[in-house]
C-alpha cells in the first residue's frame, strides 16, 4: 500500500527479514545436515509479504519453494528465475499449461492429474516436474496410501512426467505423536511397495513445523517443509522446538487516536456488550477488525500501551477498537500501541493474541489486510 512518508501509521505490521534469515540458518542447523529445506512461503508467505521474504529465504539457502496455487507460483518465479518451485494445491483443469510455460512442480494425487499433465507437456514437446503426494491419514489432498504403487505404474507410462519428490501431509503431528508415526509408517510402507524409486535422487518430505518434533533420525526422509517456524512462530505452546531459539518476525502495531474519561454505567462499542463497572479512562485505537484485529477478540484481547496490558472493552468495530488505559499514566494521542510483539519488556505472542480470538497463528497472520502496510526491517544484528 503506497503511503505518504511524512503522516504516522495507523496501523502497520513490521517484518524482521533479519531475524527471518536467523531463523532458517537455526532450523536448518538443528536438522541433520543431509535435510534439505522446502520454504512454505505460500498466501504471500503467511501475509508477511511474498517478495520480501522469498528474497530473503532465497540468500538464505533455501532448496525449494512450495506455494498453494499458479497465481503465487508465477509471482514467485518473477522474483527468482530458476528456482525450483512446488505447488501444494490440485490444480484446477485449464491451470497445467502454466506448468509448461512457467517450470513448476505440480502435486499429482491421482491417475486424472497424471494423464491431464502429461496431455499438456506431450503437446508442448516439454517435461513436466511432479511430486506425487500419498494421503496416509490427512483425508484431503494425495492418493490414498494403498493406491499409491498403483499411481506409481501410470506415472512411469507418462514419458514427459519426471519424479521430482513424494510426500504426506500430517493431520496432527502437534497433538497425536501415534498417529503422525502411523503416518510415517504407511508413507514408508507404500514408497516399498514401488519398486526402483530412486529415493536419494528425489525430495522426499513429510514434516512440516510441527512434525519436526517427532523427525526420525535414520530413516527415507531427506527434506522438510516449515511455514511457520521459519517466521519464528511455535506450532504449539510446548513445542520442543523451542530450543531451537527462533525469533518472531512479525509485530502488529497501531496507535491511540483519543484518550477520554466515561462514567460508570457507560456501555462501550455495538452491541452494548460491555458496561463500565467504574469511572474509566478508556483509549481509542485507530485499527479494527478491517485492519485483521479478529472480532471474536471482542471483551477479551489485550493491548500494550506504555509497557502495560490494557484490556479489549466491548466489540472491535471496522476501524477502531476501544481499551480501557485507567491504570495506565500519561496516555496520549499518538502513542504507539502493540497488538503483537514487545513493548518495555512485556510481550503479547502472536499465539496469545490468536486464542484471545479462538483462532490460530496460521489463521491470524493470513487475516492481516491489505490497509495494512508491512514495514521491512531489514540488517543483520538487530
Ligand atoms: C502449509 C503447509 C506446510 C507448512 O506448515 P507449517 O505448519 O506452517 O510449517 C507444509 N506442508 C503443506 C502441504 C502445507 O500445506
């Protein structure tokens, strides 16, 4: 969003490319060093803002790339020619020419996809890239793991098809370590079910943040794909990968527009849903939910102003959102407001932030607006 330079930020985000840069280097060092990198970096990398992240995850030794669709494949391979790029989704019937004319790697789920881009690349006289993708559990996307060899068969039968990697995807790999290991267990069992696969020539991934925890040691797998923790965001509050020490690299920020003093008995926003208990100072905040401040966060998130929490008081509107500062001094127009992120030492966590709405961090950071401009912080050191 263009903005003119000499006005104050409402509301804006900053993104910390350099702790972005630590972040991968610290992942990737705690992983086996055979372990190559896919940087999910799809919906505009978790809202953080495609070009600049891929850009720097790019410096940063990234090995692959993985996207949701063609429209962000293509705005990515604009970024960085020749770097190999994954789409994640099924495409939709029409889309696989994109893959001849733009070199992505499609996910192959079925014998439909597999005729339909060979059909493309054959009339293109061109090689198509795939990875093909076992459901050993998700219930979505992949072939079913006991069909798996039998797509294997129709794939060696497609000449302008190349094997470029398998994987899975976990259901739950946070909570449920049985049945991410069942998982493990039915995507190793279907790759021996194919004969001549050559697996050390090929990315073969399943983990994604979460799933590192539970990584085995010796095993098939030689990749991974992290969203999440790249940006330096736990996929649960008890992650081991806690140590891995990585940092966050978004923080939300807006500021107070007013600060004014209302009676007891006051109901505060829509709804009328809070009623002023005493005589409060309350401030209003110049973002609201058009701005990616969830409502179900109403009554119930908290703010940093001046280094203290201040309390969500009624519904957040479309623009403004209203909290109470009366223990807070000195409150005044203009003051910066963190909604996520650090102030005198106090913290609001993206995860507390996402619970305060009933969301996810996945959720909250794909919901930040385009009204929002995201601010580029961008040396080594700080
Ligand atoms: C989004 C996604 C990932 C990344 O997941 P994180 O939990 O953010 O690390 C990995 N694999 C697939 C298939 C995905 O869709």
């Amino acid at each position: 969003m263009s903005h003119s330079s000499s006005l104050p930020l409402r509301c804006w985000a900053e993104i910390n490319l350099a702790a972005l840069e630590r972040n991968l280097r610290l992942i990737r060092a705690s992983l086996p060093p055979h372990m190559r990198y896919v940087a999910v970096v799809k919906a505009d990398a978790y809202g953080h803002g495609l070009h600049h992240i891929a850009g720097r995850l790019m410096h940063a030794g990234a090995d692959l790339f993985a996207v949701a669709n063609v429209t962000e494949a293509t705005a990515l391979r604009e970024l960085g020619p020749g770097w190999p790029i994954l789409i994640l989704s099924p495409l939709l019937p029409g889309e696989e020419v994109a893959l001849v004319d733009s070199d992505f790697a499609a996910t192959v789920s079925s014998a439909e996809e597999v005729l339909r881009f060979e059909a493309a690349a054959a009339a293109a006289g061109r090689t198509i890239s795939v990875h093909v993708k076992i459901d050993t559990g998700m219930g979505r996307t992949g072939v079913w793991h006991e069909e798996a060899p039998g797509l294997f068969t129709r794939l060696a039968a497609a000449p302008h098809l190349r094997l470029a990697g398998v994987f899975t995807h976990f259901a739950s790999p946070d909570d449920d370590p049985a049945f991410t290991a069942e998982q493990r267990r039915r995507f190793l069992a279907a790759l021996e079910r194919v004969p001549g696969l050559p697996l050390g020539q090929i990315f073969v991934h399943a983990d994604n943040s979460a799933g590192l925890e539970s990584l085995p040691g010796a095993s098939a797998f030689n990749a991974v794909r992290v969203g999440l923790l790249q940006f330096g965001i736990l996929p649960h509050p008890h992650s081991m990968l806690a140590q891995v020490r990585t940092e966050p690299v978004f923080s939300f920020h807006t500021r107070v527009a007013l600060v004014k003093r209302l009676p007891a008995g006051t109901s505060i926003s829509y709804g009328r849903t809070h009623v002023l208990r005493r005589d409060t100072t309350v401030a209003i905040l110049s973002a609201g939910y058009a701005d990616g401040l969830p409502r179900a966060a109403s009554n119930r998130g908290q703010v940093l102003i001046r280094g203290q929490r201040c309390p969500v008081l009624g519904r957040i509107t479309m623009d403004q959102t209203v909290v109470d500062v009366t223990e807070v001094p000195g409150v005044a127009g203009g003051d910066e407001v963190i909604l996520v992120g650090r102030q005198n030492g106090q913290e609001i966590s993206l995860t507390e932030f996402s619970r305060a709405a009933d969301s996810i961090p996945w959720e909250t950071l794909t919901s930040v607006t385009k009204r929002v401009p995201r601010l580029y912080k961008t040396a080594l050191g700080t």
